[in-house]
C-alpha cells in the first residue's frame, strides 16, 4: 500500500556539474572561513537530509611557504544557519587526503576544505574536490505494483516460441480485451501462470518513483524495465535502505527472501532531458 518514508540512498550523479540536480559547481565570489579567503563549492540545489559524504579533496603549494603537515577544517553550509565544522585533519605532504565522513542529516547548500587558522601570507595554495559519494534522505511516496497487466509463460512470436513476459489479450463478442489470469492444465489441475508485478513510469530528468515489493516466496526473481522512451534506471534495496544491485540496472535477477520487503527505485538519467516511459516488471523465474 502507498505511504510516504524517508528514503535513504546515494544520489547517483553527484560531482562537479551544472546539470545534475544535486551536482556541484565553484562558487562564484569568495567567502572568508577561518581567516582564509576560500571559493566554496556549490550544489545546484541545496541537498537534503545528507547522511555521509565521500570527497577527494587535492591541495597544491603556490607559496613560499608549506600548507602541507598542518590542521585543515571540512565544513559545510547548513541551510538556515550557516557553517558548520565537521572534521579536522592534518594534510598529508603530498596533498591528498579522503574525507569519508557521516552528517547529521544536514541540509547542505555548500561546502568548503581550508586550514584550522590563517597560515601567514607566504602560504597560499590551489585546491580540487571531487564529491564521491552523496548519502541522502528525501521524503518519498512509495507506489504500488500491480498484477494482471503481464503474463509471465511460453508465447509464439515471429520468431518461435519461448518463454518471456507478455501482454496478452483475448478476443470477447468482436472487443479485444487484455487477459488479466491465463490458467493452464497440468494433471487435470488449472493453475494460474506465475504473477507478473507490474508499475507504470513516466517522468522528465532525475525525477524518481520508488516501488516497494514484498517477496511472496524465496525465490530468484527477475527485475526488469519495459522501455518505451527515455533512459530509465534501475536500483535494488533491501528494507534498511542498503543497495543490493551493484550501480544501476536495465534488467537483471536476484535471489531474495519470501516475506521480506524491497525497494525498487526507477530514476530518469540526469542528462536525458526528454519525457522517459517505461514499465517496472518483477517475476520470479523459472
């Protein structure tokens, strides 16, 4: 049934962009933070319920003096009230240091890595971030799949039979009319072809609907999109938000529990600025 959760995920197209939703892009006039002049990075739209971050942050001597072996400040720009710390670190003398840390579901608008105190003049520096990892937790309502609208079983087409889902429609008084249950003989016993859990999607860049879908049996089940238009993909979680499929998916089978609850979401790739149509199916194999 349709509810609304915080969905936790990792927002796909994070890293330096103008066009991703929640890419990131240089500021465009300085701010001072610990004394030191600093262009801050910018996301596109300000990010909301961010649970971790994941940055490679490249620092480069440009002065005299050295930046390297001393105390630096991650900080981030919490919508509504401002800087915020959350990390220090020493520099390594090469310049290279990952910051791989949780937030407390912060909304975030930007961000910014500089030293713990002003240097001294004869310490300046060039700097690079690469945002990796983009933990986040959006208000969602979760649709509902359906069944009926595909058949799951052995059909013919122009080129044989084979297994495969289908839509299937019969003809009744002149109307064709889609079958919603094909039941099959099998020892003088109807049975009903496997059930096929069906969504509709149609949507413009990034948006995202998530599915849930409650395993009826253990079982490997099949996930796959109908694609009509658009660049549609797919992502697995289990109950606890933690992504199972490995990056995103157009089709692909996994073993999963009977009983227990799943996520699908469906998301229009960022760069596809044209209306995207697709269906969800899922059906286990076999």
């Amino acid at each position: 049934m349709s509810r609304t959760i915080s969905f936790k995920y990792d927002y796909p197209y994070c890293g330096y962009s103008d066009t991703a939703k929640y890419g990131n892009q240089w500021a465009e006039s300085r701010t001072t933070l610990n004394g030191c002049y600093t262009y801050p990075m910018e996301f596109n739209n300000p990010v909301p319920g961010v649970r971790h971050m994941k940055i490679e942050v490249e620092v480069e001597n440009t002065g005299s003096g050295t930046i390297y072996g001393r105390s630096w400040d991650f900080m981030v720009y919490r919508q509504s009230y401002g800087w915020v710390d959350i990390l220090t670190f020493t520099m390594p003398n090469d310049g290279l240091y990952t910051i791989d840390t949780d937030i407390p579901n912060y909304n975030i608008a930007k961000f910014a890595v500089v030293p713990t105190s002003n240097p001294g003049s004869s310490r300046t520096w060039d700097s690079w971030f690469g945002v990796e990892q983009l933990t986040i937790t959006e208000s969602v309502t979760t649709e509902d799949l359906l069944t009926g609208d595909f058949q799951y079983g052995i059909f013919p087409n122009y080129y044989g039979i084979s297994q495969r889902v289908n839509e299937v429609y019969v003809n009744m008084g002149g109307v064709l009319t889609k079958a919603k249950d094909i039941m099959i003989n099998i020892d003088d016993t109807l049975v009903s072809l496997p059930k096929v859990y069906s969504g509709y999607f149609k949507s413009t860049s990034e948006q995202m609907k998530v599915f849930e879908f409650t395993v009826p049996t253990n079982g490997v089940y099949r996930i796959q999109q109908k694609w009509i238009s658009g660049d549609h993909e797919l992502r697995l979680y289990d109950s606890s938000f933690n992504q199972i499929s490995d990056g995103y998916f157009y089709s692909q089978a996994f073993a999963l529990n009977g009983g227990s609850l799943y996520y699908i979401s469906v998301t229009h790739y960022y760069y596809n600025t044209d209306t995207g149509e697709s269906y969800l199916q899922i059906y286990k194999e076999g």
